[in-house]
C-alpha cells in the first residue's frame, strides 16, 4: 500500500514555495488535512493547495468568496495577504483566514443558510458552472483497479440506469444557486458569530434539491439524524424533500456519488476498499436500511 507522505512532503514543499511569493513565514505550517486538498495551518492563515490544473477552480472558489461575504452570506474570507493566488509546479495554493474556535450547525442553522442562498440572484460579474452530479462517475468506475469485475458491470450499470432517471427527469423548475456539498461540517459556527459557509469548490447552479438531499438522507436512509432534527431542519428551510416525487432518484444520484468517493481512494486505503464493498451491498438491497456508511 502506498503512504501518504510522499504527496504531503510535496504539498508542503509547494507551500512554502507559494508563501515565499506571498509574503508569508511558513516555518510554522500544520498538516490540517490531505485530500482533495492539502491544506495547512500557518499561524492565523490557511493555505490550501490543490491538485495540478485546478487553477481556474481555485480562482472561481476566490471570487465566489468575496460575492458571497458581498451578498450578507458569511462566507470564509481570503486572507490579508499580497498574493492570495499562487501557482507552482502547475498546482494553485489559495490563501484564507483562519476561523476562529467554532463548531459545525445545526440542521436548523444549515437549513436557515440554505433558504438565503437559494434565495440569491446568481453573480453578475462572473459565470457559475452547471452543477453536473454524474460528472467523473463513469471514469472513477472504470479506472480503478480496486474492484471486482462483476462489481464494475453492476455499478456502470447503475450508473447508467440513474443517468437514464435523471434525463428523464427533465430540467428544474427553477435554478438556484446551490452550494453542492451541504452538510453540517461545511456550515460552520464560531462561538459568539454567525455561520459560515466553507468549501466553496462546487458551488453551482441548479435545482436547490440538490442541497437538501444530504440531510434528507441522513435522516430516512441512515438514522443519522433524529425526527426533531430532521423536522427542526424542514421548519426552518420550508420544504420537505422527502414528499417531492424526485426524492428517491436524487437520492439514489447521491449515494452513488458517495459510493465513488470511496472507490476513488480505495487503492490506498483498505477502509475505504472495505466501504465500497459494504456500500455496493447496500446499494443492491442487499443489506436493509438504515445503513451504517463509515466517513472517510
């Protein structure tokens, strides 16, 4: 199995090579977290350094910060420094404030900020993307090594059945802007302040469905959050996803996105090769709701 230290040794090696642009000491960097992201404490600023050829994501993430916090959204904030936006080796390294002591929202808080963003006229001074739920499904399942051959037939076909579902759906009644990955850990509270939206990389356009989803099947599909919660969440958004017709589809999208998730990092990681196994089982109805999916 390969270790993650060789790519954190380059993340950071990249960093301090972006901080030196920017005008920052990086001699106190912190590994927060390696993912999608690398992403680093350096004293009262993060940096967050992406994959190669990401540039124009990480500018489009800078620019829907500063319209958001524009709007009255809290959004995190870029940080207080010369060049905010670096590239090197091909990779861009973003610089933000760092958050104060907080935690993640409520189901109420989350649903509150939903309704206001869903709520906002789309930006003016720049394009967001169409939100594509199916974009990089079908390429994960094909490329990966970690998955048996009859267990690829069987989710390129659910692949495919869904997209089917989802055309057929047709287009939304109406398009919001929709933060793409709403859960409670992407809402944050500092103690004393107001919410604050983070993650801003799928930020989109599209049926605002799509950001209840999570929560939604948290609840039904996973007994991952109480009645009172789930009910506290509808009250304060004003809308019940589970009595829309769509609800099932949209859901069934969601947890195959998940499911790939997994997959994608399951040929360096035997929980996550473990998790898709578990997850195709409970995708096939082998194995009953509610379903019990470890976070990765």
């Amino acid at each position: 199995m390969s270790s993650p230290e060789p790519i954190e040794a380059s993340a950071l090696a990249i960093l301090e090579q972006a901080a030196a642009i920017s005008g920052i000491d990086p001699t106190r960097a912190e590994l927060v977290r390696a993912g999608s992201n690398t992403i680093y404490r350096v004293g009262d600023i993060i940096g967050r350094v992406g994959k190669a050829g990401t540039t124009d994501a990480a500018e489009q993430e800078l620019r829907i910060s500063q319209w958001l916090n524009a709007s009255g959204l809290p959004a995190v904030h870029i940080a207080d420094v010369a060049i905010p936006l670096v590239v090197v080796d091909d990779r861009p390294i973003t610089w933000w404030q760092r958050i104060p002591a907080h935690r993640a929202a409520t189901p109420a808080e989350l649903a509150t900020t939903l309704r206001q963003l869903h709520a906002l006229a789309p930006p003016t001074t720049f394009v967001l993307p169409e939100y594509e739920p199916f974009a990089g499904l079908r390429r994960a399942i094909t490329s990966t090594g970690r998955l048996a051959a009859e267990d690829r037939a069987w989710l390129l076909d659910h692949h495919d059945r869904l997209c089917d579902q989802h055309f057929e759906l047709g287009p939304p009644a109406r398009k919001s802007v929709i933060h793409g990955d709403a859960w409670q850990g992407n809402l944050v509270v500092p103690f004393g302040g107001r919410p604050i939206i983070v993650d801003l990389d799928r930020v989109s356009l599209s049926r605002p469905e799509w950001d209840l989803i999570p929560i939604a099947a948290d609840h039904t599909d996973f007994d991952r959050l109480s009645e009172a919660d789930y009910l506290a969440f509808v009250d304060a958004y004003g809308a019940d996803i589970t009595t829309n017709p769509a609800f099932r589809l949209l859901a069934d999208i969601q947890e195959l996105r998940w499911t790939v998730f997994a997959l994608s990092r399951s040929a360096t990681s035997e929980n996550a090769a473990g998790q898709v196994r578990h997850r195709l089982a409970c995708l096939r109805g082998e194995i009953g709701r509610p379903w019990r999916w470890d976070a990765l």
